[in-house]
C-alpha cells in the first residue's frame, strides 16, 4: 500500500470494505507492504492472520479515526525558535 498522510485512512475503509464484503478466502493475502503512511497499516495487519479480517479492519478503522495532528507534531516549549 502506497503512503501518503490521509491515505492511511482511506486505505483503512478498504480493507474494511473488502473484509464485509468478501469472505475470508476472497481476501487472503500471501503477503503485506508498505511506505510510509501505509507501513503503519501493514505493520498492524501483519499481527493478525489473514483470515481475521474483520478485527483487521476495525483495528485500522478505530486507529484513523482517532489519529489526530496533534498526536504527531510535538509542541516544542517556548515555540519553534526556542525549541531548538
């Protein structure tokens, strides 16, 4: 899977999609990659065995849906200037 900030989301919403919509041998998968944003979503899949794709997915889902700016830029004391 490709990176690229939001795509991590959207490719979250299709895995979620693919695993409600086909059953569990449509979806198999042999192997996982990733860069970037999307390493964060192989790295989660590659705990869960293929044929558990629906706790994949809500795992991927409920991680984008809390994953906010905030929890990625750190707030440097004393501003950007000081910080350094």
């Amino acid at each position: 899977m490709s990176g690229g900030a939001n795509r991590g989301a959207y490719e979250a919403g299709a895995v979620h999609g693919l695993s409600n919509l086909l059953n569990g041998t449509d979806a198999y998968y042999d192997v996982v990659t990733g860069v970037s944003t999307g390493s964060l979503n192989k790295a989660a899949m590659s705990v869960w065995t293929p044929n558990q794709a629906k706790p994949i997915a809500d795992l991927l889902i409920n991680f984008w849906r809390f994953f906010t700016r905030d929890k990625v830029f750190l707030e440097l004391p004393g501003g950007l200037k000081e910080g350094f």
